[in-house]
C-alpha cells in the first residue's frame, strides 16, 4: 500500500516532465517571447558539470508542461484580482495599461516619457551628433533621413496614471510642458533632420476609442493610419488612397510577452492586399530580408512590400522600434518599396554575434538598394535608445 | 538544485520516489540520489564531500576502537576544520591580515561549495558523539555516507545528529500517518518559502540594495519585509526537509517553533534554527563550562558561542557583530533583565523581542557596516530619508502576503483550524493525534492548494534561491 502511494505520487509529479516530447516548441517560443534554450552539450558533463547542468535546467524550465498556463495564470490574477502586474512591472489603472519600467529601474519608462525640462537633457547632445552622422552618411546617395515621433501613450493619457506613479512624475506628465519646448529644442538642434511630432492632433483624437486603444500598449487602427496620412501630408508626399476601406475587428492586444496573456479590443483593420504586396517571392529585397530574419527571433521584426500602385519613384527603409509594425502597411502607401526593420534588438548588445552580423547586413542595404527616404519612428521615450542604437551601422566613412 | 525549482519537482523527486518505491527503502538509492544531488550543484565538488566522508568513516571507526580516541579526535576536528577554514574563511581571514596582497586575493576566489557548513557541522557531531560514547562508531560505510550525504538536509539544514536517525536508517518509520506528515510539511514548506518568502525577498532585495536612497519609512518596512523573508524562506525549506524525511522513512528534528513570538532572546534562541542552537550547546557552550562556573565566564561563552555562531553563517564582519549583538543581549537578560521583562505585560516583551531581532536582522542582511548604520539610523530617525520610497516597489501582492506572513508567524491560524484541519499539533510538531477523517482529508486539501499555487508561481519564474544556500 506505501509502495503504491509512492508510486502514485510519482507519477503526479512526472506529468509535467512526461509532457515536455509533446508540446510545440513554438508556441512557447512565441508565448514568452525567446529562443528557447538548446539542449546542454554533453562533453560539458565532464568540463564543467555545473554548467551543464544549469543549462539543462534552463531547458527543462522553458518546456516543461503547464509552464504557459500557469505564467498566464499568475499574471491574470495580478491584472484583474490585484489590479495590477508586479512582474512585469505594467501599471492599469480601469482600463488603461502602462509599462512603467523594470525591477531595476522602476518608472523609467514614465521618467523617459516626461522628463523634467527637455532642453536640459544631456542626451540630446548625443542625439544630435548621431543624427548629423546619419545625415552627413546619407548625403552621397542623395536620401533624406526623416523622424517620425510617436507620442506616447503617458503624455496623452496622463489623467489615467495608475495612482502608484509617483505624484511628482503624474504632475509632470499631466502638466504638458513638453510639446513647445520639445519641438523647439527639435528643431534648434536637429536643424538638419525632419522630424515629425504629431502631438497636438493626437490630443484631439484620444477620446476616439480605435485609435490608441486603452488596453494595448502601442497604437493601432486608426491612429496608424492618421500617423501615415499626417506624415505624408506633412512632407507633400503622394500615397495611394484607400479609400479608408476598413472593417472594425476585435483584435488580441499586445504586449502579451510581457502580460503572458491576450487581452482584446475593438480597433480598425484595413484591408490593403489590393495595393501592396508582402514579402515577394523571388525579389532581391526579399532575399536579402531572409537574410536579416536568421538572425532575429521573430519574422516580424522584418517586412519588405511592394506598392503595385503608386510610381512616384520613393524608395523608404523603415527603421523602427516596436511602433513602426502597426504603421508600416500604412506608410508602405506613400513609397513603390518599403523595407522595416525593427531595430530595437540592436539593444541587445550581449549577442554580440547576431549584433554585428545584422549591422554588417545594414549597411548592405544601404550600399546596395537605392532608398530615398530614411526614416526613424519611434515613441518619444526611445529617442536616445534607438538612435544610439543605430550609431553603429551610420558610422561615418562605412556607408 | 532547488527543491523550488521546477527540475527537482517534476523530475529529481518523482524519479527517486520512484526508486523508492520499487527497491523499498534501500540506502544506496538514496545516497546515489544524494551525491547526484550535490554533483548537480556544485559539480566535481562532489569530491570534496566524498574525502569528507570516507575521511570522517574512518577516523570514526579510529576513534571506536583505538585505545588513543582523543588524537583520532583530535585528527578528525583538525580535518573537519580545515575543510571549513580553507573553504570559507580564508579568503576573510586573508583579507583582514593580509589586504591587497595576491595571496588575499588568491583566496578570495576560493569557491564556497553548497552546504559545506551543515555538512561538516554533521561530520563533527558524529565524531564527537562516538568519541563520548553517546553512539558506537558505524561499521557500516553507507550508513555513514548516507547520514553525511542526505540530500533533503544537505544543503540549507536541519543539522541532524547520527544518534537521531540511526534507528530510521536500520529500519524506516513508514507509515500512512508520516506520509500525511510528508506531504503537509513538504507543501506548507513549499507554500512558506514560494509564496511568503520570495515574495517579501522581491520587496526587500530592491529597497536593501538602494539602502542610500530610501527614506525612513521603506527602511523600516524593508527591515521587517526582510525578518519575515528570512525566517519563511529558512523555516519553509526546513519543513520541506523533514517532509522529505517523512517520504523516506527518517523523522528530522524540528528546526523551528515560531520565533517571533518569543518574549526573551533566550527564548528566541529556543525557538530559532533549533538544531543549530542545540548544536552550539552540546558541542561547544557545554563543553566550555556552560552556566557551572562563575559568572563571567558563563557571559564568556555566550559570547564566544555567538561569536562563532555569527561566523557560521559568514565570513564577514557583519556576522560577527549580528552574532554578538545576540550574545550581549543573551548577557543582558541573565544579568537580571529578564526578571524585569517577565514582570512586563506580554506585549512589551514580544516589542522588546521583535524591536531588537529586526534591528539584528539588518546588521545581517547588509553588505557593510555603513550599510548597517545608515539603514538603523533612518529606521531611528538620526539620519534623515532620502527621496526613494517604498511606492517604487510595492504592490498589492506584497501588502497581503506581509499581512499573511505577521499571521503565520504566530499561532492565530494553527489555533484556529486545528480542530477542523489535521495540522501538526498545537503544543508541538510532533504531537499526532488521531482526528477524524475529515480533518485529515481538510489536511490533504490544504496541502494540494498550496502545492498548485507554488507552483504557478515558481512557474512564473518568480522564485529566488533560499537565503541560507550560501551559509
């Protein structure tokens, strides 16, 4: 009888393990947003077996059965019975969500977005050199750097701050002394580089519901679409009309790599596959963005499409963040080849490898493919990261 | 290998449960598991506590039947502690008499492998124990290396003696009640240090590391997050221990009985990593004269006992001052000051007790001296707070499981369910009365929940790895 309650047991606690050969690695790949560990090299049992086996454990750990429920789980009860998610450090307040930061930094996201006084941030120094290096690098293939700014979410919604932000940085938020000073230090230092901030138009439009949804973090539907349609506006640039055919949808939100669950919401979803074309076979751009694509982990970092529409003879390379994967179908109508890349995993500069092999790639593109336009779009709290990020592939003389 | 992480629940347990189940108890599975358990950890270290073990057999056996037991003794402690000393105090010791030289240096790179102070801890009791006659030397090799090597108590304690398990080794307690017993220590435990511990260590951590910053309110509350963090996360992987112990028929000692609601330090000490504090007694405090000589000198080994029990738990100088401040305050009660306390109302000794052990709780937990002071002065109000406070990383979470934990820190709950839920008893852990049926099914239940919420959250990848791993 001891024996059999033994055995029982055992055979509870191993359902977990058991599962591991039949779960798809993708899905959870996808869920938690990585590669998931490989299997520990067995030559490493005898060198260092410590190693060995901490990378074991971190193989087991990424496959282990019940791993994405229970994640998902955890958070859900933090969001909905806590009002709030500690780990992944996103704020709610009703029914809107905030990425604040990280366990280290707590509220730097909310510091990035509303700092104390712009003209005094160092960073801008730092912003500016950069930004004269891309242009001084552009100027031989006759292509014009533009950046296109995306407020964030924080400085149109500062009234719905979660209560735990700190009061200092919701009165700085809600206090919108950033606009003039912003643009004007833009302007006064950058004067060599369009940049596009398109703040006031999307304070008129935050009580539209579609357009930068409470319960996502980036901006979809109709807020993408006005970004593109100001942005060509703005630089008098000719674009394909669609008609603004479109279908309200409920769609999942996003962040769910770091909500660990899908929340969704109703927005605008536009129909363009009678215009553009993703990703076609058997083209040189497409080749060399499967190039790029084996070095990130996720293919939508990267999308290549053709306008079959518009000959106004604009070529774009779509640098970005995470903003510019809902924008760039939309700005894809103002230019006959658009190519995005999303630069963000350049931060990762640990993986050294996949860093300078994704560099190298650049700037092929840039010797290679005749873009006329270069754009940056990114949320304003990136300004400093991103640019940074792409000191590298602009350095002067290389391109 | 943590007993929180996901590879020793789902895969080490199950696996040598398995093994015990179908070789029925045998000792060799165990010290098979035990010495892989250990190599999974710290590699070819394993080594090390294979010399100890053989070593320690045989100058046991020496000591059993030689006619010259004290220098088989005598050899034995010298090994015993140059093992501790090599490995966990020199590059200390180095760096006090020697700083910036490259022998410090060189020292201060010697890894401290897992356990070695539980470990060697063991190995001396056994050597003692024979020398006085308490227990015969083992004849037996895997006997011997089964006790030094039991991976349950391996790494982070209870400190067994041979004594204790001898009769479970030649034959094990097994019984439906005890796997009762194993399941409900083993998932109460699990629950203490997932759900409580690493919680409170996500709060504290943070605020202990901006100590610089924070203002005087978030010292206090990272002092008293970090008091109940650290008796959760040791007094939950205790209960862990012994309910693997359960599992295998060995019965360990209980480790702790509610600290925090000791009056005195000298009740505190009765109440507090028992099988340290009893460890200390008979092998050092005893030996020394205990409280038979003259005054001073019983206040003489109560400070030398704490002394060294500060350093068992590090090699620094914030271990030696945490050990001392006990020592004194031991002192300070027998001078005449607890006469005075137990004069007191309840709720004046237990603010006594609790002020001082979480003034003592932030000398340990501090990396400097100056950490020290600068936390205690804003606690204190004798240095103004900086502008960080505690809002940075609070959370609802963290507000409830502080509650919980103060509650579970008494016996408000035992108490309270104790007639409906088949807990271990009311005046003692080891007290099993028969209930009735209900309350041992309440029992299972209660264990099951706290099993399937730890391991939602262990899953989240929210655990931290047990404070007492690198004592």
């Amino acid at each position: 009888m001891h024996r059999i309650f033994l055995v029982l047991i055992a055979l509870v606690l191993l359902l977990p393990t058991l599962s591991i050969p039949l779960r798809d690695e993708g899905p959870i790949s996808q869920f938690f947003n990585k590669r998931l560990a490989a299997f520990p090299q067995t030559s490493l049992l005898i060198t260092n077996p410590k190693s060995y086996f901490l990378d074991l454990q971190s193989w087991f750990n990424d496959r282990v059965g019940f791993n994405t429920a229970s994640v998902a789980l955890y958070r859900k009860f933090h969001f909905h019975i806590l009002d709030q998610s500690s780990y992944n450090y996103i704020s709610k307040r009703g029914n809107f969500i905030f990425y604040h930061g990280t366990k280290e930094k707590p509220f730097r996201f909310i510091v990035a977005d509303c700092p104390e006084k712009y003209n005094s941030h160092s960073d801008y120094y730092t912003i500016e050199r950069i930004y004269k290096r891309i242009s001084k690098s552009l100027e031989k293939y006759s292509a014009r750097f533009r950046v296109v700014i995306i407020p964030t979410k924080t400085m149109i919604f500062a009234n719905h701050l979660p209560r735990r932000i700190p009061k200092y940085l919701q009165l700085r938020c809600s206090a919108q002394i950033s606009d003039k000073d912003f643009r004007k230090h833009l302007s006064e230092t950058l004067d060599h580089t369009d940049v596009f901030y398109p703040i006031d138009i999307f304070r008129e439009k935050r009580n539209d519901e579609t357009f930068y949804p409470s319960f996502s973090y980036h901006l979809h539907g109709s807020g993408a679409r006005f970004i593109a349609e100001a942005y060509f506006k703005h630089y008098g640039i000719q674009y394909s009309k669609s008609g603004h055919k479109f279908k309200r949808k409920t769609i999942r939100t996003d962040l769910v790599f770091l909500k660990g669950y899908n929340l969704e919401h109703e927005t605008e979803v536009h129909d363009y596959s009678p215009l553009l074309t993703l990703n076609p076979k058997k083209d040189e751009y497409t080749q060399t963005l499967f190039e790029l694509i084996k070095y990130s982990p996720k293919v939508e970092d990267y999308m290549y499409i053709t306008n079959r529409t518009l000959k106004n003879g604009r070529r774009a390379l779509l640098l970005s963040n995470s903003f510019g994967k809902p924008v760039r179908k939309h700005l894809a109508l103002g230019y006959e080849n658009l190519m995005h890349v999303n630069i963000a995993q350049f931060y990762n500069r640990s993986d050294g490898n996949r860093h300078q092999k994704t560099v190298t790639l650049l700037r092929n593109l840039m010797k290679n493919f005749k873009f006329t336009d270069i754009i940056l779009l990114h949320q304003s709290s990136d300004l400093y990261t991103l640019s940074k990020s792409l000191e590298d592939a602009f350095t002067d003389g290389d391109i | 290998m943590l007993f929180t992480s996901s590879i020793f629940l789902f895969f080490f347990l199950p696996f040598y449960l398995l093994f015990e189940a179908i070789l029925r108890h045998s000792l060799i599975i165990l010290l098979t598991f035990s010495l892989f358990f250990y190599f999974f950890g710290e590699g070819w270290f394993v080594l090390l506590m294979l010399a100890s073990i053989i070593i320690n057999y045989f100058v046991g056996l020496a000591i059993g039947v030689s006619e010259h037991k004290q220098r088989w003794l005598v050899v034995g402690l010298l090994y015993n502690l140059f093992v501790l000393i090599n490995f966990k105090y020199l590059g200390f010791l180095m760096s006090q008499l020697a700083p910036g030289t490259p022998v410090a240096e060189l020292a201060n790179h010697i890894h401290l492998p897992l356990g070695i102070s539980f470990f060697t801890f063991q190995c001396i009791s056994y050597l003692i124990d024979v020398y006085r006659g308490d227990i015969k030397s083992e004849r037996s090799f895997l006997k011997v290396a089964t006790y030094i090597s039991m991976f349950p108590q391996l790494v982070a304690g209870p400190i067994v003696r041979y004594a204790s398990i001898k009769a479970d080794m030649d034959q094990p307690n097994i019984s439906a009640l005890n796997y009762y017993y194993a399941v409900l220590f083993f998932c109460i435990g699990l629950g203490q240090k997932v759900l409580i511990a690493d919680t409170l260590g996500n709060f504290a951590d943070p605020l202990f590391a901006a100590w610089k910053a924070i203002d005087n309110v978030t010292a206090w509350l990272a002092a008293v997050s970090y008091s109940l963090q650290i008796f959760f996360d040791f007094a939950g992987y205790s209960n862990m221990a012994i309910g693997i112990g359960y599992l295998m028929g060995f019965e360990f000692p209980q480790n702790f009985n509610k600290p925090y609601m000791a009056k005195s330090f000298t009740e505190f000490w009765r109440r507090w990593h028992i099988s340290l504090s009893t460890w200390f007694r008979d092998y050092l405090y005893i030996p020394l004269g205990g409280n038979q000589g003259s005054y001073l000198q019983t206040y003489r080994n109560l400070l030398i006992v704490f002394l060294l029990c500060g350093l068992w738990h590090g090699a620094s100088w914030v271990f030696i001052i945490w050990g001392l401040f006990h020592g004194c305050f031991l002192i300070i009660e027998r001078i005449g000051f607890k006469q005075i306390l137990e004069k007191l109302p309840s709720f004046f000794q237990h603010f006594y007790l609790l002020l001082l052990v979480v003034i003592a709780w932030v000398i340990f937990r501090s990396e400097s001296t100056d950490q020290t002071i600068t936390i205690l002065g804003k606690m204190f109000g004798f240095i103004s707070g900086g502008l960080m406070s505690y809002n940075a990383y609070y959370t609802h979470e963290i507000a409830i499981v502080l509650i919980l934990g103060f509650i579970f820190s008494t016996r408000f709950v035992e108490n309270a369910v104790s007639h409906f839920i088949a807990l271990p008893a009311r005046r003692g852990m080891w007290d099993k009365e028969r209930k009735n049926k209900i309350a041992y099914i309440a029992g299972l239940t209660w264990a099951i929940l706290l099993f399937c919420l730890s391991v939602i959250k262990i899953q989240a990848g929210v655990n931290s790895p047990f404070l007492y791993f690198r004592f």
